[in-house]
C-alpha cells in the first residue's frame, strides 16, 4: 500500500470501452475511484483502431474526469494490436498502464521496459492477474517492481482457466483469491477485486462486495455505472468503524504515555499494529469525505 500521505482510494475502479464515445464522455460525471479506458477485452478486434483515436481525442480534449484515476488498459504486448496501442497513448496525460493476463516476474518486467522506452513519461503499472499460472506466480509478480501499484483479478478467465462453473458464493475462486490478495499484501500493492457481471441483481452484487471487502481486498472493478454507487459504499468506512478506530489510537497513545505497549477496550486487549489498521481506516474515509460521499443510508453494511 502507498504511504498515507499518498494514499488514494480505488474502491471502484470502472471498465470504460474506448471505441463507444458517448462512455467515455459518461465517465466524466461518474464517482469512480478510477477509469480504466479499455483497448482490449471489450473492444472487439474490427473497432481496436477506433477505440485508440477516440480515447486520444477525447484526452486532448480534456482530462477532467473529476477525481478519477486515469487508466489505459492495453492489449497484449506480445499481440498485433500494442505497438499501435502504445504509439497513440505515447505523449497522453495518463496516470497508469493495466497490462493484462500478466503471468511470470520476468514478463512484467519486459512489459515495463517496453512501456518507458515507448511512452514520454514514467507512468504506474498495473497488471491483470487472470490465469491459473498467473496465480501461481502472484508473489513473484507482486514484488517484481516497485512500479507496480496494482493488481486487478480477472475472474472470469480465471474461473475458465480453472474449468469451474462460477456459483454466486464464488466458492471455487476463493483459494485463488486468497493466494492473491497473500503476495499483493505481502509486497504493499493495492489489489482490486474482479468485476461482477450481473448487472439485474443488486443482492448478488451486493454479497459479491461485501465478500471481497471481508477477504481484504480494497476494491473491485466495476462493469457499469449502475454498479458505482453501492459499490463504492462497500469499500468505504462506517461511522462505527471510524469511531473504533479514533479509539484504538486514543487508547493506544494513552498506554503508551503510562510506559504500556497494549491497551484494553471494552476488556479487549489492543495491540500496537492495529494502530496501522486504525490510519488506515482513518485515512480512507477522510479521502472519500474530500470527495464529498458518504455512508449510503440502506447500503452494504
């Protein structure tokens, strides 16, 4: 995870076809952590050129997309369509590069390499975590580089890879999920969950949040607009969890001014790395307070 003064909140992180205009002109009205502009899954191989001139018009024309993080997905380096994909974002005002179906160390590494001598500026690398293999490796790619800030899952692929039918307990992509989250965590990456893709069911979504939250991951990547709202509300901090964790630091730095390393809340003993939990916490509901949301009346508990 970043430092906490440079943490920022990917709660939602928003898949935005390239080759649709008018999504891209709806991004910028939207409360998404972050837009990932897509060159790649959901740009069909006949629209791939107009996916790149109509994203690189529309950030000439303006990078206002309120507070969002700013993300292109490319398609595979080792693909027809990256050279042309790295050409058109050269010189564009973007905060990261998602590389999908990344699977070893040394391939992120020669992705990374390929895209500074590519683009005019160093930019954050993401990478997509979409395969068997690619799970396997997960502690490798996590510490690869400190360039890497993130790791998106691809669940679907995944769960093809494995040759598992997806049940709306995600029972059989949870090992995978928990390896996952195991290497980002272990090497201070950000890790975001995959999308869920039934779009008619806010309850199966809604669990789908909660689920991911409850594992540790710090988000999940959002397929439609629709999605945005109670999503970001899953993944951001209750008033209950703000109060707890204001206590936690108050009674820690009380035990430790009476030359004590734990407090007790509540007859609970509190030791001094749930203060770390406790920043945190703090820190990520006062970057959403900046945003100006809020705890949704109604919403994901």
């Amino acid at each position: 995870m970043e430092t906490m003064n440079k943490f920022r909140p990917r709660r939602t992180m928003l898949y935005v076809p390239t080759h649709v205009e008018r999504y891209m002109e709806k991004a910028r009205t939207l409360d998404a952590d972050s837009i990932i502009f897509d060159f790649q899954e959901s740009v069909p191989p006949e629209h791939k050129e107009t996916g790149r001139q109509l994203l690189r018009q529309e950030l000439l024309k303006s990078t206002d997309y309120q507070h969002s993080e700013l993300v292109v997905r490319i398609n595979p380096l080792d693909s027809e369509w990256a050279d042309d994909d790295l050409k058109v974002i050269a010189d564009l005002d973007i905060d990261a590069v998602l590389l999908p179906h990344i699977e070893s160390k040394q391939e992120l590494l020669n992705a990374i390499e390929t895209i500074d001598k590519s683009l005019h500026k160093k930019v954050d690398i993401m990478v997509n975590i979409a395969s068997p293999l690619g799970v396997l490796h997960a502690e490798e790619i996590c510490g690869a580089s400190e360039r890497l800030v993130a790791v998106i899952m691809g669940t679907t692929n995944l769960a093809n890879g494995l040759k598992i039918n997806q049940t709306p307990d995600r029972i059989g992509l949870l090992t995978s999920l928990s390896i996952v989250i195991l290497a980002a965590r272990a090497f201070k990456k950000c890790i975001i969950d995959g999308p869920h893709f039934d779009l008619k069911s806010v309850e199966a979504c809604e669990f789908s949040c909660r689920q991911a939250r409850d594992l540790g991951y710090d988000g999940k990547a959002v397929v439609h607009p629709i999605q945005l709202d109670y999503t970001n509300d899953a993944f951001t901090p209750k008033q209950a969890d703000i109060a707890k964790a204001r206590a936690i630091i108050d009674a820690i730095e009380k035990a430790n001014q009476e030359g004590r390393s734990v407090a007790v809340i509540d007859d609970r003993l509190i030791e001094p790395s749930l203060r770390e939990w406790a920043e945190r916490v703090i820190c990520l509901y006062n970057r959403v307070t900046e945003l100006g949301q809020g705890e949704l009346l109604g919403a994901v508990r």
